[in-house]
C-alpha cells in the first residue's frame, strides 16, 4: 500500500533528525560525503526521505551542496558561523516584534522552550540543537 503524504513527511522528518543528531554529535564529520543509498539503507526509510532531509540539512546549514554532485556535511569557518548567528539574531528580531504587534498565542513556542530546557537538563546536545531549530522555525511560522 503507498504511503500517505504525510507518512512521507514524517519518514523525511525522522530521517533528517538522525542525520541532524549525528552531525551534532561528531559522528558525522565536516566534509564527509552523504550518500543517499547509504543513509536510506542504514536508517530504514527509501531514498525520497533522504534526499528530501538532505535539503532540509542544506536549508539549516548542517550540510552543503557539493559543486561535483551529491551532499557534504558542512565544514563552516567561525567567520561564517558568526555571520550566520548575525543574521538569525536580526530575523529573531523582526519576528519577535511582528509577533507582539499581532498578539500572537505564543504557547507553542514556550512548549518548545520548556522541553529545550529539559534537553539541555538532562544533557541531550543533539535534541537540544534540534529544538532550539524548531524554536526558530516556528517562530518565523508564527510571525
């Protein structure tokens, strides 16, 4: 039986979780090569799912396009990776203040917060990563 759109999503979602977690968690290196099958085999999903975390890798920063083909995990300088926090720094901004003109419900994102603080409490670096990014998501969602 085919898979519904949204089996489809959470197998996307569940894979770019693995691969989000083994980046943070060094497994994966700056560099290294993600090769579709590879991932697909080893996490258990098909290749539509990989690829389609892979771009969302790439849209997050922990991957790169490889101008010879295929994904790379990131390798960013300090440089970068300050720029990078300038600029999410300046959208937090603009949303926030979008968020309080319109007087947004904001418990999804204290839902998120709380469970942040849970990560960082019980020393899960990888989950921690992964919410402070659906924070953020969601905060721009909201705005």
């Amino acid at each position: 039986m085919p898979k519904t759109r949204r089996e489809g999503a959470l197998d996307a979602d569940r894979a770019a979780d693995v691969l989000r977690d083994l980046i943070v968690a060094g497994d994966l290196v700056p560099g290294q090569r993600l090769v579709e099958r590879r991932l697909a085999d080893w996490i258990g999903v098909s290749r539509v799912p990989v690829r389609q975390a892979l771009h969302q890798l790439v849209v997050e920063g922990f991957a790169t396009e490889r101008a010879t083909g295929g994904v790379a995990v990131s390798d960013l300088s300090p440089d970068q990776v300050s720029e990078l926090l300038e600029v999410a720094h300046a959208l937090d901004a603009v949303a926030v203040r979008r968020l309080l003109a319109a007087r947004t419900d904001l418990s999804s994102l204290r839902a998120l917060l709380v469970r942040a603080g849970s990560a960082i409490d019980g020393g899960r670096e990888a989950d921690a990563v992964r919410l402070n990014a659906e924070f953020h998501l969601r905060l721009l969602d909201l705005a």
